[in-house]
C-alpha cells in the first residue's frame, strides 16, 4: 500500500519524470533489486525509475518521433506489446502490427487493455460485454488509439520493439496453443488462424 500510494503521488511523478503523468505505470523498470530491510518505499521507488532511464534504448525519444509518437505514448504502446508476447523475437512484429492499426486508424483491439481497466473485478474470462463496455477507458475495443496511460512496466527488449518495429504489412495476430502467435495482413487470413488455433478448426 505504501508502495502503491508512492506510485500515485503526481508531486513524485512530477519529480520524477518531469511531466504530470497520472502515475508512475510504465517507468519502474522490472529487474530484481536488492534493499535493505529498512529501506523507504521511496528510495526504492526511485531506484526503480532510475533504472528505467539507465536502461532506456538508446535514442529512444528520437526513434520514438520517427513512429509518429511521443516519448510517453511510445511507453505506453511498449506496455501493451509487454502484454502480448514475452517472446524477443515475435516483439517487434507486434509492435508493428499496433503501429500499422495506429496508421490507419483502427482500433487496436488489444485484450490486455480490457482487463488493466477491469482488474480488480476480472475473472480470468474476458466476456462480449467487456468488450463493449465504454465505461472502461481502457477498452481498446471501444476507444480509438492508445491507452490513458501505460499499462505495464516495459522490458528493454519491449521498448526496443516500439522504436525498432519489423517491416511488416501485418494487421492482425493470434495466440496459437504454444503461446505464440500467428501474424496476418488480412481479415480474411486472420479468421482462418483463429479457426484453426483458437476453435480447433481445420487448416
């Protein structure tokens, strides 16, 4: 709880980041860190965003641009890819994929949104009233573009995939049964791969 309220403290954030972001989701970089028994909440709270921009790909912002993306969007489409695979190599191609949605002004369409926005209600199960729900201001299924605010914290390999995207023309992918996924261009392609790896249908 201490940690949390840390988290969500706009004159830390402020501190911290330079800009009044709702919260520090995003920049507390994922590691393991090591703290003594009597160490603030604090301090470690600010080691943790230290190393985010210790670690921080190098060129990011400039990269980032180059995208069509600000500094604090390309974070927060870096946390929605985290989301998606843990896998370095298929990262980049998911990211393409959102950036190529962004471009044409789809919906992105990412469940991982859904549930940051339902969390401390969600089951396990994303239903068809989830996916319709305006409410959720995270419901990438409603609401055109990125979220209000990351909805992770980012790997490297995560932020590296949304400045280094793969040159791609894909538009959709789905998870097959091995946890990873399978990219494609079209609608038409991409109701066949869910047949086959979500409904067990026929190739």
């Amino acid at each position: 709880d201490q940690m949390l309220a840390v988290f969500t403290d706009r004159q830390t954030v402020l501190r911290l980041t330079g800009n009044s972001y709702e919260s520090l989701e995003g920049f507390l970089s994922p590691g393991t860190y090591f703290f003594q028994k009597k160490h603030a909440p604090l301090g470690m709270t600010e080691k943790m965003v230290s190393e985010f921009y210790r670690t921080l790909p190098e060129g990011f912002e400039a990269k980032a641009k180059q995208q069509g993306l600000s500094f604090y969007d390309a974070v927060t489409l870096a946390s929605i890819v985290q989301k998606e695979t843990y896998s370095v190599d298929e990262a980049p191609l998911v990211a393409a994929v959102f950036l190529n949605r962004i471009k044409k002004k789809m919906l992105l369409q990412a469940d991982p949104t859904i549930i940051y926005g339902i969390y401390e209600s969600f089951d396990g199960k994303i239903r068809y009233r989830d996916l319709r729900n305006a409410a959720n201001r995270y419901n990438t299924y409603v609401h055109r573009g990125l979220t209000p605010t990351p909805i992770s914290n980012p790997s490297a390999i995560s932020l590296d995939a949304v400045i280094n995207p793969a040159k791609a023309d894909y538009l959709y992918f789905v998870a097959t049964q091995d946890g990873r996924h399978v990219f494609a261009k079209t609608y038409t392609e991409h109701e066949k791969n869910v047949r086959i790896h979500q409904r067990g249908g026929r190739k």
